[in-house]
C-alpha cells in the first residue's frame, strides 16, 4: 500500500506547478565587502532572478508568527521547490520590497518552497 506520491511523481508534480508562479522576483542577500578603510560595509547582492507566486497568509499563520511580523503587511510567497532563499533576504516582487521573516515549507508533500515576508519601505 502506497503512502504518497512517488519521487518521479513529485518530481513531475512540482515542475507543473512551478508553471503557475508569475511573478517576476529577485533575491538579494547581505554580504560583506571590504571597503578601503579596511572595514566591512554590508551591500545587497542578487543571489537569483525567477518566477513567484504571493497570497495573503491565512490568519491562524499570522498568528503563529506575530511576533516576528509585527504590524507589517505579511505576504506568503511561493517558489518553486528547491529554491535558496533564506531569513533575512530582501524580496523585490513589482514594487514591493519585502524581508524573508520565516520558511514555510518543511513538509514531505510540499510542492513550492514557501516563505513568509513582510514589506519594508524602499531603501
């Protein structure tokens, strides 16, 4: 008796899905520069430009995460499965600009890797 989807078949499952994201997003990350004082100066790098996909986050979700969201405006965005994004990147999605406060996606069946991020004002 089968529990779930194969590996082929999940496979398959989250490349079709990955058709859906349509939103132009990049990700940038801090990294530290050496400057010519001999100090470190952070600076935002692109780590990838793709395809996303945002919602609103149910209320039970905001909840759970109130503490680190705050009064911001909270957006669930969805890549495709395997993306490297991590707490703290900046989202730049349209005219939104947000930080990663928390990955979403830790479950087997999981077809996007999800975060959740809140807007931040245009630096």
């Amino acid at each position: 008796m089968s529990c779930g989807p194969t590996a082929a078949e999940m496979t398959q499952i989250r490349s079709d899905v990955a058709d859906f994201l349509d939103l132009d997003c990049t990700i940038s990350r801090k990294t530290a520069t050496a400057d010519a004082w001999g100090t470190e100066t952070e600076t935002w790098a692109i780590v990838a430009t793709l395809k996303a996909g945002m919602k609103s986050p149910k209320p039970a979700m905001l909840d759970l995460y109130a503490e680190q969201l705050g009064a911001k405006l909270a957006w669930q965005v969805n890549f495709a499965w395997g993306t490297d994004v991590r707490v703290q990147d900046r989202l730049t999605i349209g005219s939104d600009v947000m930080i990663v406060q928390a990955i979403l996606s830790q479950q087997s069946y999981s077809v996007f890797t999800t975060c959740l991020a809140v807007e931040i004002e245009h630096e």
